[in-house]
C-alpha cells in the first residue's frame, strides 16, 4: 500500500483481521498489532519509501509478520545517547517489537529492506519480554 499516515493504521487492522479469522488467541492479536504498527510505522517515518508491504504467515512452529519496503534508509551518524535521549518522543519501537517477538531479523538491500518478526505459537500469555522495558532510558 502507498506509505501515508494511515498506512499503520489499516495494516494493524489487516493483522487484527488475520488473528480472528485464524482464530488465534487474543494475545496473538495483541502482538501482531504492536508489532505491525511498530514496523510499519518506522517504515512511514524513516525509510522514504512510497509503499510498505506486509505478510503474515505460519512457519513451523512460529507466526511470523514479514514488513517490507522500498526505502533507502539511514544510518544514524551517531548511537543513541542515554540518558540524554531518554525523553525522545519517539524511538522506542523496535524494542517493543522486540518484547513481543521471539526473533527477529532485518534484512536491508540497496534499496528497501524487510524486518521478519516471528511468534513462538506455542507460547501462553504472558510471553511478552516485559514491554515497558522498551520505555526504560536504562537498558
């Protein structure tokens, strides 16, 4: 779909979508949403692309959210610099992405990229890797 402002909106949806009529489990739904909306949203912010793509598949033993685009990224020229960055309005999203999947994996090419997530679906609530670490300026 065209990267505009809504994209992170309808594609949380579509994921929402996939949950139900997949029947999976709600914490299922809840980790695809975070996840979808986190990716795609980089993608919105980030990545200068003019469209964003996302597939959600089984793969053994793991759901797995595959977020690509045709972006040209940019490498910070510096890391982040904690605490000093602590108070950014933005920037913690692929840690929540992080807190949610199992495994996650960035491919980047010369032009776009794609981020796979995957969920263990044996996993039972809680499997989240305690989220609220994505907002602690310390780890």
């Amino acid at each position: 779909m065209p990267v505009t402002p809504e994209a992170a909106r309808a594609l949380r949806r579509f994921a929402r979508a996939v949950a139900r009529r997949w029947r999976l489990a709600e914490h299922f739904d809840e980790a695809l949403s975070v996840i979808v909306t986190e990716l795609v949203t980089n993608v919105v912010l980030h990545s200068g692309s003019p469209w964003v793509s996302t597939v959600i598949s089984v793969r053994g033993d793991a759901l797995t959210v595959e977020v690509m685009d045709g972006g040209c990224w940019k490498h910070r020229v510096t890391r982040r610099q904690e605490p000093l960055d602590a108070d950014v309005p933005c920037g913690r999203g692929l840690r929540l992405v992080d807190a949610y999947a199992t495994r996650t994996m960035t491919h980047r090419m010369e032009r776009g990229s794609v981020v796979l997530a995957e969920i263990e679906l044996h996993t039972r609530p809680p499997f989240v890797r305690d989220p609220l670490q994505a907002f602690d300026p310390h780890l």
